[in-house]
C-alpha cells in the first residue's frame, strides 16, 4: 500500500496550556487553507534545516506567545500513517505550562483559547494529543510541582490547591493538600499577604529551585536584569 522509498516531513506541536477564568484552556490555531480548512489545529510548523527539535517548539512557542518564564516538555512523537490526509507526516508534539499574566495575544478571528473540555473540531490528531498532555501535566504533579508554572509568581494557597484540582479534574480536600503542599521542595514562605478588603488576608508563596529529573523537560526563564 505504501512505498518503501517514499520520504516523509517532520514537524513540531506545542500545546499550550494556561488557566484562564478557572478553566485549563488551550491555544488553538484556526486553519485557513487545506487540509481541513476551518478547523482548529495545534501551533506547530515544519523543522528547519538549521534547528534540532527543541529549538523549532521553542521557536513555535515564541512566535505564538512571545514568552519565556514557561515549562516546556517533549510529550510524544506521533507517527501514524494516515494522520496526514496528503502526505507522510511525523510530529514531535511538545507542552507548555504557562502563566496567563504573562500572555498577551492579539484578538484574531485565527487565534483563540479554548476550554479542554469544550473543543471546537480538531484537524489531524490533535485532540489526541491534546488528552497526552492533560494525562503527562497530571503524572508530572507525582515527581515535581509543574502546576506552579500556571499560577501567578506569587500565590495563595488557595490558588495553587485550585490548579491541583483543575488540571486533576477532582476535588482535594483542604487540610490535606495543604499539609502537603507546606512539604513540597521549592515552596517558598513570603512574608507577604493578599491586599482585600472583603476577605482575611492569606498568606503569599511562591517556588524556586525547581529540580527536573527529565532531559525532555525545560523550564525556561526569563533572565533577571542585574
């Protein structure tokens, strides 16, 4: 059925993910020309000559977000014959964690966030991979706080016992996760508290020193001005 000596293109595609209005949503690209013209698509592109692999997700994400305190991860390389209508199309799919605050994009009718839960039509097998990196985010949160990369750079406990739930699709119950969450490496006590005049003040933490034990997996920072 299918040649042996017919060649293949190679490409990469980065989901990226924030919390925006207490849902984890996405951001989806419109598709304006064939194959499957009005449908939505993960950000990706095709490698060039001169890049490795995470060099051209980092530069997809650049050109899409034109951020740079954000966690980055190769997520899988799907392969599947027939997921390219026209031609024989690999794609390294990567994630990205990254903080809503930190994101300005610009109102178009080809560029847009969207609910995970509510997807609009996907082209490819996008929404597959889409699910892959829901499923990776929730089994990163056993082997280090990644969740903190979607929460502001200082946070409530509160807030960061929402992502938990948000990306778990589950509740948590308070008194535990908060036990834990006060032995988490990397969690850093400000002397700090929320300004509000309609609430008790809560205490504000953040994270650094953050420890990967992954070679796929970057975080990448914006680097301070001294």
């Amino acid at each position: 059925m299918f040649s042996v000596t017919k060649t293949h293109e190679i490409t990469v595609d980065v989901v990226i993910l924030t919390i925006k209005n207490n849902n984890i949503q996405v951001l989806l690209v419109k598709r304006t020309t064939e194959p499957f013209k009005g449908k939505w698509a993960i950000p990706g592109g095709y490698i060039r000559l001169s890049e490795n692999l995470d060099e051209a997700a980092l530069r997809v994400l650049k050109e899409k977000t034109d951020v740079d305190n954000i966690y980055l991860e190769q997520l899988y390389t799907f392969g599947d014959p027939l997921r390219h209508p026209n031609a024989r199309v690999i794609t390294c799919a990567y994630f990205a964690l990254v903080r809503s605050e930190d994101i300005t994009i610009a109102s178009s009718p080809e560029l847009a966030w969207h609910k995970i839960e509510d997807l609009p039509p996907l082209g490819y097998d996008h929404k597959e991979i889409i699910q892959y990196s829901i499923k990776r985010t929730r089994e990163r949160l056993e082997l280090c706080p990644v969740a903190y990369q979607l929460l502001p750079e200082k946070f409530t406990l509160t807030e960061m016992q929402k992502a938990y739930e948000l990306i778990m699709d589950k509740k948590l119950d308070k008194r535990n996760f908060r036990k834990k969450a006060l032995c988490t490496d990397g969690l850093i006590e400000l002397d700090e508290y929320t300004k509000s005049s309609s609430k008790r003040p809560a205490r504000l933490y953040t994270f650094e020193n953050i420890e990967l034990n992954s070679k796929r997996a970057h975080f990448i920072k914006k680097e301070k001005i001294k």
